[in-house]
C-alpha cells in the first residue's frame, strides 16, 4: 500500500499534473485497488479498529451531500466519475490514517520533496530554453511539467513550506541538500509568475515565520535559517524583475488580458447566478461545464471549464451547504497542524501548504488538478493523524 501511494505521487506531478484521461484513470484504478486492499485486510483481521477523527462526520455529511447531487444532476455521466474521484481522495485519507506510522509518512513526503525540486530544476531549464516547453499556457510563464503554471504554482505551494520544515527539523548534512532543494523551487516558483500563488504563499509563509519564531525563540539557528530565507527570495525578485514587474502591475491596475481578473468577475458573476438557482444540491457534482453556458455573461470571451474559485465551484456544482463544509475541514485542518501538541515543523509545513493553496483556491481551481489535490489529501491525513512516533523516527534519521 504504501508503494501505490508513493507510486501515484511520483506518477500525477510528471503526467502533466494528471489532468487528462490517459493519465487520470490509471490513478483512479491505483486508487481502487489500494482502497479495496485495505478494506480486505481489515476485514480479515480479527479485533481491527478503524481510527475515528474529529472530521468523520463532516466527511460524512459531504458525502451524502455529492451522492444527492448525482441522483439530482443535469448530466449523471460526468457527475459519476466526479463522485468517483471524490470517494478516492476520502478512501486514501482514511487508508493513510490507518495503516501508515510515522516512518512511512515521513519518507512519503521526502519523495515529494525530491520528486518537486527534480521538477523546479527540469523547468528552470525549460524557462532558459534549453529544453522543450511548446505545452506550455502560456509559453511565456515556468510550468515544468505541467500544462498550466498557476497549477505547477499551487504544487510548489504545498511543497515549498514542507521543505522549509524539513530544514528546521533536520542535521546539517540533509540540511544542505533541502536547501538546495528549496532553491531549485523557490526559483521555479518565482518565475511561474502565478500571481495568485505569490499572493497565497506568501501570505501562508508570513504565517509560517510568525509561528515558527513563537516556537523557537531559543532556537536562533531556525531563525537565521528563516531571515537567510528571506533574503535569498528578496534577492531572486531583484533578479528577476524584468520578468515579474509586469505581472506586479497587472494586479494593481487590474487590466484586462486573457483569463485576467476582469474575466474571473464575469465568470464569478455568472456561477453566483448558478448557485442562486440551485442553491442547496447544485447542478449536479462534475457539471459545471455543462450548466455554465447557461448563465455565461454578456462580454466573456473564454471559455469556463471551471469557476476560477474552488468554493464558488462547489457550491454551484455540491450547493452551499457542501463548499461551507469544505471551508469548515480547511480550517479545522490548518488548525490542528498548527496548535499540535507534539509541535513539529513538518507538520507546520503541511499545514501552511494547505493553507496556501486553499488561499488560491479562491482564484483559480487548484482542487480540480489531480496532482494538487492528491497530495492536498495526504496533508490533511499527516496533520489530522496521531503519529506519536514522529518525534523518534525523525531524530533517529
């Protein structure tokens, strides 16, 4: 079980962020086999007790929630694999809570650091043109393998602060390689020019530092390490300014240019109409391309695959009732990695990752990209599971 798991988390960033069928079912069968797997063993080991949490019964309730949605969609084909894919996420935080310990989680996010910093390296290299990006949207903007960079943004976000966890935990020889490592990404990062992403991270790292300052006053080392931090992101926008002063001014002035913010108000617009029709099951879950023509605003040009916000997104698809449970575990997850008892800067780093993408959510669907999300629901897993060998496992590494 945990080789699936660490296969599919190699496997969704490299496919492209996993949002094609090709690539999307594979994991989806993964998924099935490792949830059945679980399920077998439990079932045929006498006396086995599932792990209960604080979020079952709002889990529960979202569950019920999609179910109605589906028997109630305008387009039961899509609602389906939507529904489908939702039970997969739920099944791996469950089956993650139950049958990994610390040691195995552990080396499931090391794989992740490595697997985005090889990722962040590859894309620097396609950003100086010395390899191939022609699938790339747009070509101006670092996506590394993914085919959006704001979606290769929300990955980095969720990966970055674990890294810098990770540093704060670890000896001085691992250290050295996590920094390195975190260079590679914070480069990348920059240079997605994911205006969203610089926003929500860095609002989630403000966090991060006043957090971790509270929690090592007597540690000056991690704050050395954190204002060298700073420093090294300071001088990297320098650098690069040529590149994300344009970006910079567009969020100032608000101007109006492809899927720009202008674009996101119309689309918003007309999702609220949606949600206001349907406002309790919605449209059915997976339907949102479906029902948006039907309240697309005057003056739109694009296309809207998806509401450019996560919650909007649920709500018209789920209905209300569903986006406020999801805001509700959101906050409940950042919650319990930051106030837990055993304090440990991984688990701050998860928990910071979760509230950086979800910040993004508000603008963009980083919830609807496989690879993000995947990981997105290990996280809530890693900070909402009691692993009381965490502290042993790492210092003995």
């Amino acid at each position: 079980m945990w080789s699936g798991i660490a296969a599919i988390l190699i496997f969704t960033p490299i496919a492209r962020g996993a949002v094609r069928t090709w690539s999307i079912m594979p994991v989806l069968f993964t998924e099935a086999i490792l949830i059945f797997t679980w399920l077998w063993r439990a079932n045929n080991i006498q006396g086995y007790l599932f792990k209960k949490t604080a979020f079952d019964r709002l889990i529960a309730s979202l569950v019920f929630l999609a179910g109605l949605s589906f028997i109630f969609s305008i387009y039961k084909h899509d609602s389906f694999f939507a529904l489908i894919t939702l039970l997969g996420y739920i099944g791996i935080y469950y089956l993650i809570l139950n049958e990994f310990d610390s040691r195995m989680i552990r080396r499931l996010l090391y794989i992740v650091i490595s697997i985005c910093s090889g990722l962040s390296l590859y894309g620097i290299l396609q950003y100086l043109n010395v390899l191939d990006h022609s699938w790339w949207i747009s070509d101006r903007f670092l996506a590394a393998t993914f085919v959006n960079h704001n979606h290769f943004a929300g990955y980095l976000e969720l990966v970055i602060p674990l890294t810098i966890g990770a540093m704060l935990e670890k000896g001085a020889k691992s250290r050295l390689i996590l920094t390195m490592a975190l260079i590679f990404m914070t480069t990348a990062f920059i240079l997605t020019q994911s205006r969203g992403g610089w926003i929500s991270l860095g609002i989630a790292l403000f966090i991060m530092g006043i957090v971790i300052i509270g929690k090592s006053r007597r540690d000056k080392k991690n704050i050395l390490i954190l204002i060298v931090f700073i420093g090294f992101i300071t001088a990297m926008i320098y650098f690069a300014k040529d590149a994300i002063a344009p970006r910079i001014e567009t969020i100032v002035s608000m101007e109006v240019k492809e899927a720009s913010f202008d674009s996101r108000l119309k689309i918003w617009a007309g999702t609220i109409e949606m949600i206001g029709e349907r406002p309790l099951l919605g449209t059915g879950i997976g339907t949102f391309i479906w029902a948006f023509p039907t309240y697309r605003p005057q003056g739109l040009n694009a296309r809207a695959n998806f509401a450019h916000n996560d919650y909007l997104n649920i709500a018209a698809e789920i209905g209300i009732p569903a986006a406020i449970i999801i805001i509700w575990l959101i906050i409940a997850a950042v919650r319990a990695g930051l106030s837990k008892i055993n304090f440990r800067f991984q688990t701050v780093g998860c928990s910071i990752g979760i509230l950086s993408v979800a910040l993004h959510g508000l603008v963009d669907f980083n919830f609807h990209i496989l690879s993000n999300m995947l990981l997105f629901i290990i996280y809530i897993a890693v900070v909402t599971g009691d692993y009381d060998s965490f502290k042993r496992t790492d210092d003995n590494a």
